[in-house]
C-alpha cells in the first residue's frame, strides 16, 4: 500500500512531530490531513527545538516533499511566521512545500469569533486555542469558507470582506467586549497571503493520486489526538475535525483501500490540555512529578497539561476506531522512579464495571480501576537498544500489547531524534 497513516490515539501531545521526523526518511511524501496551527508539533535534534504548526513535520528531510491536504486549515499571518522561522535551514520552500488549493484558510476574524465564543462560555468553556480553528470548520461545513484557491482569483479581496463582515456582525450576538482594530487585522493579513502566494498552490488529490500510481510512498500526519475527534471524542471537548484515521481519506482524497500501515502514537501515562473530562487524571505528587519530568505544557499555548495513569480503556477504543498495526510508545522515560505504576483496564459506570469507552466518561458517571504493575528506577535517556531496557519496561509493554493486541514497534525514552529505540 501506498499510503501509511500516523495519527494521536490520546487527547494530542502524544508526540507524532517527532515520529514523523524518524520515519521521514523511508517516505517520498509527508501530507497533513486536518487541522490548523492549534498543533504543536515539537522535533529536537541537534541540539535545538523546533515547533511546527501547519507545516508537516517531514520538512527538516530535504528529499521529501511536505504537502498541505484539503482537511487542514491555514492562517496565514501564522503560516507566514512558520515560514520565516525555518529560513535558517535552506529550504526551497516553493519546492517541497505544496498546499492544497481546497484547503480553507482562517481569517483573523475567525479568530475574533473563537475568541467571543469561548469567553461568553465562561466556566464552561472548552478550552480552544483560539486559533479560529472552530469558526473556520464552522464556515467549511457551512458553504461560507474562503479557500487557498480564491487566493488565484482576481476578486478574492472581495471575498474576504464579504465573509469578514459577516463575522463581524455576529459578534454581537456573543454580547462580551473584545478589544480589537480590524484594519490592522485585515492589513497583517493581505501581506501574508502575498508571501503565502509564492508558494506553489496543487490539486493534492490528483497530485497524490498520481504519486500513488508512481509508486511513490506517502506518510499521512495527523493532528490533535483520536479522542479530540468531533465525532468519537469526547465531545463538546473536542477539536473540530476529523482526528481519527477516516480523516486522512477525506483530508487528502485517498481510497481507504489505499492505506496500509496505521502508526499510532501514545504516551506511556495519559495527558489532556483545556476542559473535559479526563478518567485517570491525577491531583497528587505522581501528577505532578509526571508533569514536571515530562515537561508538560502546550507546545502551541504554553498551557499546563494535565496528567494521569495509562487509560487502556481509552486506548483500545483508539486503536479500534482507527485500525491501528502498530503501537509506538511516548515518553517511558518519564515514568522511572515509580515505585508503582497504574494502568487503568476498566471503569466503574453507572454502577457496573464496563471495558468499553462509553458515551460520556464525566466523573459522575466513570471512576477508573486500575491494575498495578511494577515500576522500574533506571534512567532510560542514554539507551539505545530494546536489551538495554529494565525488565519492568518490557512487562509494561508487555501488558499494553496484550491487552491491545497491536505490537509496540517503537519506544522513545527522550526528546531527541536519536532517544528512539525500534523493536
């Protein structure tokens, strides 16, 4: 098959940047497939971090080309940002940066709308990064969006009022006050299209249909995590696209016969950034040394994510909804020192002890059980070879495979490129 899908089986953060920049190099193509610059996709390598946002994280790989799908939307004033970040690197952008004329595009009034939206919400809010990304899905699926192939019509200023102006009328229905000058807004916008407009613009599902028929192998990256997904995630508190592995086909128009290996990604202990519920979320000392040792906060807003034990239930109902084959592990070494570690294989619901994901997981509703597994003190950074790690690892490996059927065929035990060990 010629298309191979890694995607987030968690709430995101699961670190997928840094896979994708491991497996770059087996690929001739690296496509994103939904979402927007709410992603933070963090590599290290080399001694330096970066964090990508829309630009697919197989561009540090000067014989891949990185194509930007029809699912994913894009600001801009942010992708422009991006662009002027990586100039350092020599890359010929224009080459190995292609996006999807059907991709839609945020407008900075989008961004005033999530603003307005989350902030009538008040303590219900649920926790956007007020990226616009919302609105835009809004406008998408609601006929009104403005897309990357307007930028090629003569009349696309036009367009642009239009629809800002809509969206500046309906703020008042959210009745807060925002601060805000749309002139700037709209200016900062006109010149990062112009930059945005000497890249190369495609029609990506034929451009990849014919890198199929080439034989040419295709990475599909995914965004945000499964159970952010605005159908099987754990709505409201969801992101506004499709997350799950069906949103690689209609974000890149492929076949689902075309798709061959699922990747996916997971921490080895759960986290979650914003509101929602959250099962094994921890409020003790383990919380907040998992926390501190992972360094866990938002790689797009800063934010403190919050942490808890392995959700095996949340997991095999990830790996099921996506079809995944193969498991890679995140972030083992952040569990060294443990005495105990916990894994969460069953909830209490509404009085009876269920092993499914259910329709809603509040804490009314769901209280974790767990089963105890031995943990190990060795530090995991320096090694480099499956012989190497703690026998406890490779029990708790060992349980996860079990329990999902699905073989673990990568472990990081760091940040790094090179803190990957393949099994």
């Amino acid at each position: 098959m010629a298309v191979d899908l890694l995607l987030g089986l968690q709430w995101g953060d699961e670190g997928k940047g840094k896979i994708v920049d491991v497996l770059t190099q087996n690929y001739n193509l690296i496509s994103r497939f939904q979402g927007g610059p709410n992603a933070g996709h963090t590599l290290i390598f080399d001694g330096h971090k970066h964090v990508l946002h829309t630009i697919p994280s197989g561009i540090f790989h000067k014989e891949a080309i990185n194509v930007v799908g029809n699912g994913v939307v894009i600001d801009p004033v942010i992708f422009n940002k991006e662009i002027k970040d990586l100039s350092q690197f020599d890359i010929d952008f224009k080459k190995v940066l292609l996006i999807s004329r059907k991709a839609h595009l945020i407008l900075p009034t989008h961004r005033l709308l999530d603003a307005a939206s989350e902030k009538a919400k008040g303590k219900d809010k649920i926790g956007s990064t007020l990226k616009g990304i919302g609105p835009t899905y809004m406008d998408k699926t609601g006929r009104n969006g403005m897309r990357v192939g307007d930028l090629e019509l003569d009349n696309w200023k036009e367009v642009f009022e239009k629809l800002a102006q809509k969206h500046i009328s309906m703020l008042d229905f959210y009745n807060v006050e925002l601060d805000y000058d749309f002139g700037a807004l709209k200016e900062q916008f006109f010149t990062a299209v112009e930059k945005l407009k000497e890249l190369t613009f495609i029609d990506s599902e034929e451009y990849l249909h014919q890198a199929i028929k080439n034989n040419e192998t295709i990475l599909a990256e995914g965004a945000q995590g499964s159970l952010l997904d605005v159908d099987f995630g754990t709505y409201p508190f969801v992101t506004s696209s499709n997350t799950t592995a069906a949103g690689a086909c209609t974000g890149l128009g492929i076949a689902p016969n075309q798709i061959g290996e699922v990747f996916g990604i997971f921490k080895a202990y759960t986290t979650r950034v914003g509101s929602g519920p959250f099962p094994t979320e921890l409020f003790d000392e383990d919380g907040a040394t998992m926390a501190k040792i992972g360094n866990e906060f938002g790689a797009t807003t800063g934010r403190a994510r919050r942490c808890g034990w392995l959700d095996m239930v949340a997991l095999k109902y990830a790996c099921q909804v996506n079809g995944v084959t193969q498991l890679n592990m995140m972030k083992a070494d952040v569990l060294s020192g443990f005495e105990t570690l916990k894994v969460c294989t069953a909830y209490q619901y509404k009085g009876e002890t269920i092993t499914h994901f259910p329709y809603n997981i509040e804490p009314e509703n769901v209280q974790p059980i767990y089963t105890e597994l031995k943990g190990w003190k060795e530090d995991l950074t320096g090694m480099t070879s499956e012989d190497q790690l703690p026998q406890a690892l490779l029990d708790y490996i060992d349980f996860v495979e079990k329990s999902t059927g699905i073989k673990i065929t990568i472990v990081s035990v760091g940040p790094d490129r090179k803190q990957t060990i393949e099994r």
